[in-house]
C-alpha cells in the first residue's frame, strides 16, 4: 500500500488510521474476561487533512461520513482484504434445504 512517493501521504490522499476507542480499564465490565482485557480498537479510511504524512504518524482524516478522526496512519490507498471466513456445514445444509423448498414452491405454481 504505497503512495506516488512510496512511502509518504499528501492532503486528500485516501489512508487508513488505527486508534484505541476504549481501553481495557474503560471497558463494560459484563463482557467476557477474554474480551474485557483487550482494547477496543477501529481501522478508520479516510482523507489526509494533515499536508503530508509518513506511516506511523500521528494524522488527521475525514471519514466517508464526514468525522474528523485522529489516529495512527497504517496505509496509504488502502485494499479490501474481508471475506465471509470458512463454510458453516449447518449452514451449507440449510442453504440447500432452503433451496429445495423454493424449488418445490416454484414447480407447484
């Protein structure tokens, strides 16, 4: 994920921050203790507003939604990388039982 000059952004290139939105002290104390001794962290894409900037700064975006964010520069135009993770086997045998019944409904009309 590198910009024109490689490694450094300018104002109004797309990038992505990190921050920490709770920290583990500041956390619900009703979530599982697994989870209570994590942060709470975003991944946030936006544009520079900062003139320029190298990975690990401290920066300035506004998101798609307009927020003004302050947070970590991880990436310069960065991808997509999600996926729907592995095939749930229940829900594969769901699915085609679903699509047999659609199937049946069709063919009796």
């Amino acid at each position: 994920m590198k910009s024109k000059n490689n490694d450094r952004a300018k104002k109004g290139d797309l990038v992505q921050v990190y921050l920490v939105i709770l920290k583990p002290e500041e956390r619900v104390k009703k979530l599982p203790e697994c989870t209570k001794r994590v942060p709470y962290e975003a991944w946030v894409k936006g544009i520079l507003i900062d003139e320029s900037a190298v990975i690990g700064d401290r920066v300035r975006i506004k998101s798609f939604i307009g927020r003004e964010i302050t947070g970590t520069m991880t990436g310069i135009n960065p991808g997509y990388n999600h996926n729907f993770g592995l095939p749930q086997p229940e829900l594969v045998q769901i699915g085609l039982e679903a699509w047999l019944e659609t199937r049946k409904t069709e063919e009796d009309k």
